[in-house]
C-alpha cells in the first residue's frame, strides 16, 4: 500500500507531493525541503530545513533515512538496505539498524552506491564528493558462512574521493580526507589526516587551519 500511494504521488507538484507524504506516509519534512523526481520510501523519513534529494535517486529497504538542516543527496544514487525482520539473515544480529544519518550541511553527491544494511553516518560538514564511490555494511563471514554486517561511520569535516570503496566496520575520523579510488576497510582514529590507497593507510598530517575544516556553510563555492 505504501508503494501505491508513494506511486500516486510521485509526479504532482512538489507542495502538494510533500504534503501527502507528510499526511499519508507519516514523513517528517520541512516546509523548506525538497524531493526531486526520486523514489525515496524507508519506514522513516526525516528532513531538516533546507534538505535536498535529487532528481532519479533510489532509496529502498531503510528503517530510517535522515537529513539535518541544509544537507543533501544529489542525483543518481543508489541507496538500500536489508529491512529488519521476516527473514533468516542478520538473525544474530539484533541491533542492527539499517539506516542513513546525514547530518547538517554534509554533502552525498551524485551516481554513488551506499548499501544501509547496516548504520551508514555521515558527519556535518562531509562531502562524499565526486562519482561512484560505494559503502558497504554487508558481506558474507566466510569462516561462519553467514552474512555478517557492521557500521560505516565517516566524521564532520571530512572529504571523500571519487571512486572511492568504504567497507563494513570502516571509520573516516573527523577532519580527515580519503583519496580518490580508495578502499577503506578498517576504523581510524586519528583526525587531520590524509588516507589513501589500497587498501587505505595514512599518507600524510593536514593542516588544522585549511579552510575547507573551517567551513560554517556546506555549500563550497
């Protein structure tokens, strides 16, 4: 029934889309957000003042989809996950949430693949910039042959490459930015820090006073 209604309502005006899904499908969205052209249906959505989805993103199998204030998803992506419950996977796995966090004023750009099956946050501030960069919460423990899932959690202020790979249980601290077509596939702690390669390690010490770490304002000129 929700696919209907959301199907319903997908091409009307934006005022009026809006406030059937508010109504309809129990959505929470600010008056000053907005859907493009998208199918966008998680058990849960929440919108912050001046949020953004663009035009052909899918999002499908979520709990909870969450944007904050002046954050954004861009054109093109593909975003899912394996919803909770009915189903023999992730059964040893109960706090699972599969869930996107956006905080205010980060950045999820256009044409990427993020796989929620897990947690996936993403700190105010960040860009997930460029195109085609994956995040993956899943996979199969070949040692217990089941499938298995952890977080993904990128920090505020950090940058990530095109073409970049983040893998379950991977960390981007706070200040930090991962160079472009890497494979991130362990939690980092350490702040200011270039990370790169494959798979990623520490490449160098960033300055705490780039301006881009400074940034009261998502938007980069």
């Amino acid at each position: 029934m929700r696919k209907l209604i959301y199907a319903l309502l997908l091409f009307l005006p934006w005022p009026l889309r809006r406030l059937g899904l508010v109504s309809l499908l129990g959505f929470r969205i600010d008056a000053s957000a907005r859907i493009g052209l998208a199918w966008i249906l998680p058990t849960t959505l929440e919108m912050g003042p001046g949020s953004r989805i663009g035009h052909l993103t899918m999002c499908k199998g979520l709990a909870t989809l969450r944007l904050g204030s002046h954050a954004s998803i861009g054109r093109g992506n593909w975003i899912t996950g394996f919803p909770l419950g009915g189903a023999r996977h992730f059964l040893a796995e109960p706090d699972r949430r599969p869930e996107l966090l956006v905080s205010d004023h980060a950045a999820i750009t256009n044409r990427h693949i993020i796989d929620c099956t897990n947690r996936v946050t993403i700190g105010e501030f960040t860009t997930f910039a460029g195109f085609c960069s994956q995040i993956l919460t899943h996979s199969i423990d070949l040692a217990t042959s089941r499938q298995g899932s952890a977080p993904v959690t990128i920090g505020s202020h950090c940058f990530v490459g095109t073409g970049s790979i983040l893998l379950a249980g991977s960390v981007l601290p706070d200040h930090s930015v991962l160079g472009a077509a890497s494979l991130l596939n362990k939690a980092y702690s350490t702040s200011y820090r270039l990370y790169g390669g494959v798979p990623a390690t520490e490449i160098s010490v960033l300055d705490a006073n780039l301006a881009y770490f400074q940034r009261r304002t998502g938007f980069v000129d």
